[in-house]
C-alpha cells in the first residue's frame, strides 16, 4: 500500500496508488492516521487544551499518539470494561471517559474542519483508468463510509450506548481525483512540467463549502518580455494540471498542492479536457502558484509571456496567500483566451449571453457587456425569475468572456468560454439558488462578496456559434430620468464604440475598486495590453453589427444604485423581453 499525506494550510491530501485501506484495522494502523493524530495533538497542544489530560504526566509527544492510536484499536473491538479488565495500562485514558469522548470528538471534527483531497495515480495498470467510476467507488464512497464506521463503533463502545441521530456527512475526502501522467508533445524549455500528472477525472461531493485564502482581486495582468517560468522548480507531488477546454482553446492548468481548493473548482468552470483532446499541444500554460520570489524581477507578480517560438502564450502567478482567490485562477485563464482569440481576429467580449425564446414563439439571442458588478448576471437571474410567465425557453451561452466571429455569410456570431459561473452568493435569486445547490461550489459565504461556483450550460452550447440579436452595454450606474430610456438604441457605431470603449460602471466592492469606474471596454483582460489590435478589432465589428441590423445600445440595470439591486435588473430584463416580442 502506497499512500503519502500532505498538509498545506487548512488543506489534508492524501496521495495513493488506489490501494486505500478496506477494514478498519488497516485505517487505524496506517501512517496517514497516526499523522493526522499527531497534527491534531499539537493544536492541543497550541491551544493548551483541557482535553490533552486524558494522557499521564510526563508521556512524550511521539509516545502520545502511539498510545492514542493503540487504544482507538482497542476500542473498536471491545467494550471499555473488557479493556479495564485485560489492558490495566490503559487506566488513565479511560479515567475520564466523558473527557475522553470529547477528545475524539473533537478529533473527527478536527479532521472534517480541513478540506480533504485524494488523489489517486498510477492507475493505468490496475484498470482503473479505463472504468474512473470504479476507482471513486472504491476510495471516496468506501472511505466516507470508513471513517464514519470507526468514529461511530469507537465512541458508542467507549459510551456503552448508540446515537440516537445518525447524520451521513461526508467524513472522508471532499473531493477525488485521478491525476496521470500523459504524453502532450511537451517542448523541450518545458519538460520539467512533463512529469507534472493530469487531472482526468474529477469527482465532487456538493454542496462543497470552501474558505479561500481571500475574497477579492486586485490589479490587472502584466505583458512581460521574458518567459516566467525560466528557473521555477516543480517539485514532485505538489502539483497537478487541470487541462481546460477555455471554448476552442486547451489550456493547461498548472496549480499548487497550497491552490489545490482552487485548482480543482475549476471543474464547475471549465470543461476538462478528454484523452483525445491531450494529444495536442496546448494553447497555452498557466501557472498557478509559483515560488513566491519567482517573479520579482517582473515589478508585477500577475503576468503573462508570448512564446512565439513554441506558439504559447506563458502565465504565472506566485504561491502567496494574496493569490488565493479563485478570480485569479478564472480571470488570468481567460485573458490567455482573449489575447489568442484577438491574433485570430475575434473579438472578445467582457459580458453574457443568453438566447431567450418567448412562449409566442419570437427567439433572440442576447448579449449583455459590462464589468464585474454591472448586471450582467443578475439580469439573466431576473429572466429566470419571470421566465415561467413568458418564457418558453432560456439558454445561457456564456456567463462572464465571449468572443464574437463574422462568418462566411456576414453574420455576427458569439462563441462562449466557460460551462460554469462565478457568481456572488447575494445575486442569486433564492429559488435558482436551492434549486441547485447540489451542485454548488460555495467559497467564504460568511465573508463579503461570498461567490459560488457551478454548472450552467454545456460545451456543446460554448462551441455552436450563435447569431448576435442583440448587444446591450450594462449601464448600472444611471437612474432614469425623463429623457432616458431602460433599454436605449445607439445610432450610430461611433456612438456606440463611444459608450463600450468608455467602460463606466458603479463598483459593487467585488475587486479593490470602488464609485464609478472606467475600464476599456469593461474588460481589462486582454484588450489593454493590445489596445492598437482591439481598437482595430472593435471597429470592425461593432461596423458590422449596425450593417447588419443587430439591436447596438445600452441597458440601464441600476445595480450600483442603493435600493435598484434586486428591482433594477428585474425591471430591465422585463424591458428587454418586450422588445424581443415587439421585434
């Protein structure tokens, strides 16, 4: 049996070959427990607890858990008179029971207070890799069902009585993963990420509850002219590639045993990739969570490097505690994407998509631009909240980065990113928020800005390619007075370009910024950092929208305003469905 244990903050991983413990004999008995023992000893002992006077005086620390540990063993097969009886060595401990049952307890709360990962390799040969469902089945569902056999039988032995109220938590592991390693066509500056294994199965336990190092993104990605990854060291088993399908692009997904949390929500975000979809070269790298002096020389540690020898586009930001959110991990992801569809001559789109079809039959596909916090989502929650009335059906196409395609014929067409939201806990409307928190990755929802992560739509809804009806830009900011309208059209493509390129919203707090804002075209990643292309890019297009008909004007959310948060997007959306029906 080959299992390794790894802590980092408030994290425990548990690396195995597949080989986990099947009795409880052999859980007790293996390394991994005695070390989680030993961890939870030493905050005891941080704490000076109460709870550390189960032991006799003078027992060293080492000594501690040995004892602990035996006496778990015993407990699991006998009762405490049979133990007082034939183990006189054991007096002490059982002197107290009462304090002794806290301590367990306390323990198996110890243990489920930290998030839990296993991650199994080396699969290949044990055909496991062929039937992933078999490996989860045999590690997560066993193990959960494990460690709360062993709790149970141990403490009802040591009280001489059953629980009353059995509650089925998750007592194992939150989350699983089968992480290989795969042959990619690595080039030759980057064969130190080679060994690095790939995520290829990912199996959660929702309602996942995760408490990120922060809550909150600051600053913007820097263009450097030197590859961030020259001299970083990837140390074995501290990291793993989740490989993104970001649209039409792969991205790998580099992230640190300290990121694990982050790295592994991005299966709620984005598509992983398939063995088939490995056989390529990425489009690009993304390094998350890199030593921490390893990008000083750049005065900026967000950065990211054109590679144009390899065709790659390079990112990494450093393993610091001021990185653990997971807008860095989403946000520089998808400015490698903007950039790339950029030199392909897309045009990337800060904003959401839904096509919306009405119950009297008028369809349109719409798209929403704005910042963070100027009402793109929440106007869509707003069409789900009135959708039964009118709505016969709703399809979110992205939720936050698009890009827009003029085919063969002319037309405006919108590609998505992501088959998941990002979204703030307070935005969701009530009912679409249970309704699916079973699928939910909830992060900090006791802290401001509380986000959940899940599912929205499908990658084959990202990739179709729909026909823009119409382009609203999400004013948040403005009342409505009486020269203004909810919904206004623009006349022409300079008034238009006028109003996107100006980028004004109300800050909601999300990120460091604050009152109203200006950002170029509401999306600081990418299009800054190739201002001269997107100027270019946005011209055309927003020229080719009005030649075309599309709907080109503004929608006045009022989300920045105090006391508009909920009724001013609902009022919006309602605006925006009649004039579908009107077109």
């Amino acid at each position: 049996m080959s299992n390794e244990l790894s802590k980092f903050e408030k994290t425990f991983i548990v690396w195995t070959d597949g080989s986990l413990p099947k009795e409880t004999y052999e859980f007790l008995d293996s390394r991994s427990f005695s070390e989680i023992v030993g961890y939870y000893l030493d905050e005891l002992r941080m704490h000076e607890s109460n709870l550390l006077r189960i032991f006799p005086q003078g027992l060293e620390d080492a000594e501690q858990v040995k004892v602990i540990v035996d006496l778990f063993k015993k407990l699991y097969y006998n009762t405490v008179e049979d133990i007082e009886r034939d183990y006189p060595e054991y007096e002490h401990l059982l002197g107290d029971r009462y304090n002794l049952q806290q301590f367990i307890e306390n323990l198996y709360n110890f243990w489920r207070g930290f998030e839990r990962y296993i991650v199994c390799s080396s699969l290949d040969e044990m055909g496991y890799d062929k039937r992933p469902y078999r490996t989860f089945r045999d590690t997560i569902s066993h193990m959960n069902h494990l460690v709360r056999k062993t709790y149970r039988d141990i403490s009802e032995n040591l009280m001489g009585e059953s629980y009353n109220v059995y509650r089925q938590v998750s007592s194992g592991f939150s989350v699983g993963i089968i992480a290989v390693n795969k042959e990619w066509g690595c080039p030759d500056e980057y064969m130190r990420l080679d060994a690095i294994p790939m995520v290829t199965q990912v199996l959660l336990y929702p309602p996942l509850i995760l408490d990120p190092l922060m809550n909150k993104r600051k600053g913007s990605f820097k263009k450097v002219e030197s590859n961030p990854l020259e001299g970083i060291e990837f140390q074995d088993k501290q990291w793993l590639c989740y490989p993104a399908k970001v649209g039409s692009l792969l991205i790998h997904i580099y992230f640190h045993n300290k990121f694990m949390s982050l790295g592994c929500s991005a299966a709620n975000l984005f598509e992983l990739a398939k063995s088939e979809d490995l056989e390529r070269k990425p489009d690009a790298i993304y390094a998350f969570g890199v030593d921490e002096d390893g990008l000083d020389r750049f005065g900026c540690e967000t950065v990211f490097y054109e590679d144009e020898k390899n065709d790659l586009l390079i990112a990494a930001v450093p393993r610091k505690n001021d990185y653990g959110y997971f807008g860095y991990l989403k946000k520089m992801v998808l400015t490698l994407h903007n950039i790339l569809m950029m030199k392909r001559g897309r045009f990337p789109i800060h904003g959401a998509m839904v096509g919306i079809e009405l119950k009297e039959g008028r369809k349109a596909n719409v798209v929403i631009v704005g910042d963070t916090g100027a009402g793109k989502s929440e106007s869509l929650e707003a069409f789900r909240t009135i959708g039964d009335a009118k709505i016969k059906d709703m399809t979110i196409i992205f939720d936050d980065m698009g890009s827009l395609e003029v085919d063969d014929e002319g037309r405006v067409k919108a590609y998505g990113t992501e088959i998941g939201a990002f979204v703030r806990l307070d935005d969701l409307q009530p009912g679409f928020a249970f309704g699916n928190i079973d699928r939910s990755i909830i992060m900090s929802p006791q802290k401001v800005n509380a986000r959940v992560v899940l599912p929205v739509t499908t990658i084959e809804e990202v990739l179709r390619g729909n026909e823009v009806d119409f382009f609203l830009y999400a004013n948040n900011y403005e009342e409505i007075g009486e020269k203004e309208e909810i919904i206004e059209r623009f006349g022409t493509a300079d008034e238009a370009l006028r109003v996107f390129s100006e980028g004004k919203v109300m800050s909601k707090g999300t990120t460091e910024s604050s009152g109203v804002v200006k950002t170029y075209f509401a999306n600081i990643f990418g299009p800054p950092q190739y201002k001269e292309l997107h100027d270019n890019i946005a011209t055309r297009y927003f020229g080719k929208m009005f030649e075309t008909g599309v709907f080109v004007g503004q929608v006045r959310t009022r989300l920045g305003i105090e006391g508009y948060e909920t009724e001013g997007p609902m009022i919006a959306a309602q605006e925006l469905l009649k004039l579908i029906d009107r077109s």
